[in-house]
C-alpha cells in the first residue's frame, strides 16, 4: 500500500498563503499520529518510511498463510469513556474492531509444574493465592487491596502536555491525583522484586516478578497495579487486527485526512541552515523542503545520524550518553519464535503462560537474559491469525542485542544456525507440554534483536525505549514538558515517539497529539481534534499485503 505526495516537496519555499508543510520521518504509530492532528488542525504533511509498511515495532508479517503479529500483548484505551481511548478513536486505530478482554493478565508455572494466576478481579485474585500461599496471606492482602484501590481511579494524561493544559484541565488532574496521592507514592515507591521478595512462598517469589510476562526488573508496584485495574475495566484489551491492523487502521485515518506516505523513503540528513531544520534529504540525494521537521524514529539516529551531532545538552547528552548503555534503563531485545500449527494447542489453557526455566534449559536459549520462557496462544487474542481449522503460538524471551548482532556480522552461518536452536528447543518445548503437537507444527518462525534493528532502526533492537520509573523517565518527562520536544540550538524541529516521550503505545501516540499541540501553538493554529467517523467492520483484507520478512522459518 502506498501513498503519494500531490505537492511537489521539492521547492524550497511554500506557496504564499498556503498551508505550513511538515515532513514526518517514520510511520510508526507516533509518526502517523503526528501526520494525523498535523492535518486536522490545518497543516499539510508527508510521511518518510524506509519500510515498506506502517507501524514500526507494531506490526506482523506472513509465513504459509499464517500472520505473525509482533507487538501488542494489551493496549492501554481500549474501554469506552477514558482519554487513552479518545486518543484511540481520533485516530480510528479502533475503527469497526471488536475487543477481546481476559480474565487473568498472566499465569506462571515453574520448573516442577505448580502455577499461580494473575486474576484481574481482586477478590478472585486474592481467594487463589490464599490457595497457593496461605502463609503469605498478610502480603496477599496487601496486594489485592491496593488493586481494589486502583479500580477506583481514572487518570490517562495522554490529551494534553502539562506546560498547554488549561487552568480546568489542571484541577481535573490534581482532583483525580489528589485522593490517591499516597497510594500513588507508596506503589511508585515500591519496587516489585523488593516486595516480591517478602514472599514465603518460592513460586510467589518469582511468579509476582513476571505478572507482565517477563521480569521488568526496575519496576514498583504501580504499573502492575495501573495495568491490571484496567484489564479489570476492560480497559487493556486486544485489537481486532492486532499490531498491524493497529498501524493499518491509523494509516488509513491519516490519508483520509488528506496526509502522503511514502515508502521506501531513507532519511540520511536533515537539512539545517542558520538554525532551522527547512529540510530533509534521501539516500540518492534527493531533497524535500518543508517548514517544520518532526523526527518520529530511534533517537540515536536521529540526534547522532541525521543531525550529526550538533544539536544536544545536558539532558541530551545524559540521555544519550551514560543511561543509553546503563544496565535496565533501555528495555531490551526480545526473540521471538512464531508457531503455526494444525488445530489449537491447550483449549483449557491461560492464553499466556511464563514457564520459569531450569539453570539447565535456560543454557539452551540463545542469547537468554532472563531464565524464562512465555509462551503465548495467539489465535485466542484475535481472529485471522491463522488458516481455518489451524492457529498461532508466539514465545518470547528477553534477549542480549550484542549476542546477536555480533553473531550476524562476524558469522552469518552461525546466527541462522543459533536461530534453528531457538526453533528446536520451542519445538520440543511445546512437545513436552502438549504431546504429539510436534507432528502437528507446520511452521516455526524465528526473529533477534537483530531483526528488530534491521527493520526498525531501533538502537541495540530495544522494542520500547526508555523503561519508566528510571532516571531516563525523568529526563524523558523534562523534554516533553520543559523542552517541548526540541532539541537545543535548532528551530524549525520537533521530536515525537518513545525516544521522545516513553515507552508504550499509547505514550507514542500521545505524542503525536503533543508534538502537534506545541507547533500548534508556535505556528498560532488552533489545535483541532476529532473521532474517526469509521463505522465500517474490520477484516483481514484490510492489513493488505503482507512482507516475508526473513526472520527465516525453520521447519
């Protein structure tokens, strides 16, 4: 699918009266945002995708008629009546989809077969690991109080950024925040392994740690609380479409708005005279011209590539200096291995499990930083994943971006030969856990770190940027509110994205709104924003054609 400029972008100045041109350099769910409010409130855009499709990281790809979908495990606004789900609906991502909402957010099973569910109801919640662990009832308690706590409180601050919020929007938040500021401070304040490690219980020890199926290590108490009182609320649900019917939907939001992708489009510099960015140019040397360059990519590139350099602080330089490499601060690499199989695997089982791994089988993972599997029923989230009468299973694991990318430079052999050991290992995996599956398994789709870079740009393949509750969440919160999304020195730009405003779907597309609101504001345009008038249902034809990407299938 592809989307062509009418203007011509390669004139140097815009036409007298015209509207104000901003190019956009990625269609990732913040770039097509971006392009999305850029077009409601009156300005013209253009789209720059190396890639030959949307969405970024939040996307899928297609082996033997099964689609693969890589990135969306809940999505924050999916439940009617909240400003995440505004966000949602003004750019149509929801458009004619039906939601699928589950009752527990996780199960964790260890090495010997006992398990614990992570049940979003807090009563259900609490009556299971009072059956699990007995002796941890006080901390049980503690944790499903505090979850009914959570069930009470709205707060998405994902409409305005804090510097343009009117004096009502400001006491709508300190009247949502006020209430539960102590709650908020006391969970924010908590780390998860320090209150995980009060368990008497060794499998509640571990298993709190993965309730978001991988062990996020620096995170408190908050994020689990937030997320599963949404999922409760219905509000963290599963698209119909998944990631790619996600980016799809948005993309067909933005062009109906009168926005231009362009695929295939490589950045190498942005242009910059006395200042100001005035515009971009392609590999091959072609140049385009606007008055206004938003960067919605990787960070690093952006700032260090296509900027050189010459355009950092203080924040900058920490962000991107010393915390860039700092151990937990960027979320890391993820492998994935894609299955699709004849029939299902596990009818009465969760539809995501976390396996925690032996020292012994954890060995057998390439690259694993962590010792645990999650194992994922993907045709449960949503329908078209798979042929009739057939379905998909999606494992991950955290993953090292060096071990990968060193094996992919220095040995090519020996990285498509550490990718058939992730394909056997899950291979057997699932055969221990569902016998005769194996005979059943048509294809196993393996995909790096590595990967993730290649398509992405993405630095050392981190799918989500910067980690909250770290000291890049500070500093990330400083650019979008003291810095408004610039960079020092240079006018005429804007950054937009999780490099820009933190990780999370929602904090991409949030940041589009953002980034437009302040250029709104630069410019003297009223910010205007409205739903999507799309009614019509979602089905599978609308993802389009999909690539073969070659993450290379091991049968």
């Amino acid at each position: 699918m592809s989307h062509e400029p009418g203007p011509d972008w390669s004139i140097r100045d815009r036409t007298p009266g015209g509207s104000p041109r901003v190019i956009i350099i990625g269609a990732g769910v913040s770039g097509m945002a971006t392009g999305c409010y850029a077009q409601m409130s009156g300005m013209e855009t253009r789209i720059l995708e190396k890639h030959v499709l949307p969405g970024g990281c939040c996307t899928a790809w297609s082996r033997e008629g099964f689609i693969f979908d890589y990135c969306i495990e809940w999505l924050i606004g999916t439940g009617a009546g909240n400003d995440a789900n505004q966000v949602w609906r003004e750019l149509g991502a929801l458009d004619g989809k039906t939601m699928t909402n589950f009752e527990m957010f996780n199960r964790v099973v260890d090495e010997n077969g006992r398990s614990v569910t992570f049940y979003n109801d807090p009563d259900r919640l609490e009556r299971h690991l009072l059956e699990v662990s007995p002796a941890d009832a006080r901390l049980i308690r503690s944790f499903c109080r505090d979850l009914r706590r959570f069930l009470r409180i709205d707060l998405y601050p994902f409409l305005t950024p804090s510097p343009l919020k009117t004096p009502r929007e400001r006491l709508r938040t300190l009247f949502t925040v006020l209430p539960a500021f102590r709650l908020f401070w006391r969970t924010a304040a908590t780390q998860m392994h320090t209150f995980a490690d009060k368990f008497q219980d060794p499998l509640l020890r571990r298993a709190f740690r993965n309730i978001f199926f991988q062990d996020h290590e620096v995170f408190p108490l908050l994020p689990y609380l937030f997320n599963m009182a949404g999922a409760y609320h219905h509000n963290a649900g599963f698209p119909q479409g998944g990631s790619l019917g996600l980016s799809r939907s948005i993309e067909e939001r933005y062009t109906s708005l009168g926005g231009s992708i362009t695929y295939r489009a490589r950045v190498e510099r942005i242009l910059v005279e006395d200042g100001r960015a005035i515009g971009v140019e392609l590999r091959g040397g072609k140049r385009l011209y606007a008055d206004h360059i938003v960067s919605a990519c990787d960070g690093y590139t952006t700032i260090y590539g296509l900027l050189g350099g010459r355009y950092t602080g203080p924040r900058i330089d920490k962000l991107y200096g010393s915390l860039l490499t700092e151990p937990g601060v960027l979320y890391p690499g993820v492998v994935s291995a894609f299955v699709g199989l004849d029939g299902e695997a596990g009818a009465q089982d969760a539809h995501s499990t976390t396996y925690l791994l032996s020292q012994e089988q954890s060995r057998q993972l390439p690259g694993a930083s962590q010792k645990s599997l999650v194992v994922q029923l993907r045709s449960r989230y949503s329908d078209g994943f798979a042929p009739p009468g057939t379905s998909v299973i999606h494992c991950t694991y955290f993953s090292d971006f060096a071990y990968w990318t060193a094996l992919r430079s220095a040995n090519r052999r020996e990285y498509w030969a550490q990718k058939r050991k992730v394909a056997d290992f899950v291979r057997d995996f699932l055969e221990c856990r569902y016998p005769g599956i194996g005979e059943r398994i048509r294809v196993v789709d393996v995909a790096s770190p590595a990967t993730t870079k290649r398509y992405t740009g993405n630095f050392n393949g981190s799918i989500l940027a910067w980690k909250s509750f770290t000291d890049a969440d500070d500093l990330v919160t400083k650019v979008v509110n003291k810095d408004r999304m610039r960079l020092p020195g240079l006018r005429g730009f804007s950054m937009a994205g999780q490099w820009a405003a933190g990780g999370g779907l929602i904090r991409a597309a949030s940041s589009g709104r953002f980034v437009t609101q302040y250029l709104c504001q630069e410019l003297g345009l009223e910010f205007r924003a409205w739903e999507s008038p799309g009614r019509e249902p979602w089905h599978r034809d609308k993802l389009g054609p999909l690539p073969q990407l070659d993450a290379w299938p091991v049968r």
